[in-house]
C-alpha cells in the first residue's frame, strides 16, 4: 500500500542552488580565462582598482565580459569594459601589479564579494594551469592561442 501522505517533488531538490567553494570559483576561474585567453576590467583614464578589507589596492578582473557589465553602476557607471589579451594579462599586467604590491579581485560582484589573489600567485597557478592544458588540450598551443607554459615567467 503506497503511503498517502509521501509526497515526491523533484523541483524542490533542483532548485536549491549549490553554493561553489572558492577553491572550485578559482579553478574554474583559471580554466576560462585559460580557454579563451583574455580577462576582463573595467576602464575610464585607468583601469578600475578598488581597496580590499585592509586596506590592499585591487585591480577588478572578470572572466566574462557579462559579469564585468553588472557591475558598471554607481561609482563604476561611466567606465567601459576591456578586453585584456591573456598573454598582455601575464606578461604585462600581473608583474605590473606585483612590483606596484596590488592583488586581484576576480570576479567582484554587486554584493562585494570576490575571489582574492596575489599577482604572483595567479601567474604561479596559470603557469601549472598551463602545462596542465599541454598535455590534456595540446591543440590551444599550436594554434598559438596560449603561450607554452615554459615560456611564462614567474620572476621578472
């Protein structure tokens, strides 16, 4: 006899959403920006660079160009967004930001909430992403998307 009073409902397990760790947020992070090589920011007479709970200046940087445009409102409302190149990104802005001692706010969102990294540490994390890649998706190098992660420098 089935019981009457068991109710089944599939939409309550789908629609509770699962909240994603920051180590699974950096990952997939380094994982885009690595398959479509380039990052995004936010720019008017300069980059969008903000101050973290210490006090640490930030550069704002998106893997989309959708999440960079939520957040161009309020103080951000007049600046554009900008594609920077992966390759610019590494050879030019993160040793930029770590000789300035800035971090990165990747990801920033309307609630302030954002994934935290220092400039040598993300450059330290792509340049493994990258080897990674070589041997799993070996066609991004050839087609000179990415640069071969024995020619990224991580001391400059």
């Amino acid at each position: 006899m089935k019981n009457p009073y068991l109710r089944r409902n599939s939409s309550l397990v789908t629609s509770i959403p699962v909240e994603t760790s920051p180590l699974d947020a950096y990952l997939q992070f380094l994982d885009k920006i690595c398959h479509q090589a380039k990052v995004f920011s936010l720019y008017k007479d300069g980059w969008s660079v903000s101050a973290t709970e210490s006090g640490t200046y930030a550069l704002s940087i998106w893997q989309s160009e959708s999440l960079a445009r939520v957040m161009q409102q309020g103080k951000w409302a007049e600046f554009e967004v900008r594609e920077i190149a992966f390759l610019e990104f590494i050879e030019q802005t993160l040793p930029f930001l770590r000789k300035q001692r800035m971090v990165l706010m990747l990801d920033l969102n309307l609630e302030g909430k954002y994934i935290s990294a220092d400039a040598i540490k993300l450059l330290s994390d792509l340049k493994k992403y990258l080897y990674l890649l070589s041997r799993k998706e070996p066609h991004l190098f050839f087609e000179k998307i990415l640069p071969l992660p024995r020619l990224v420098r991580i001391h400059h």
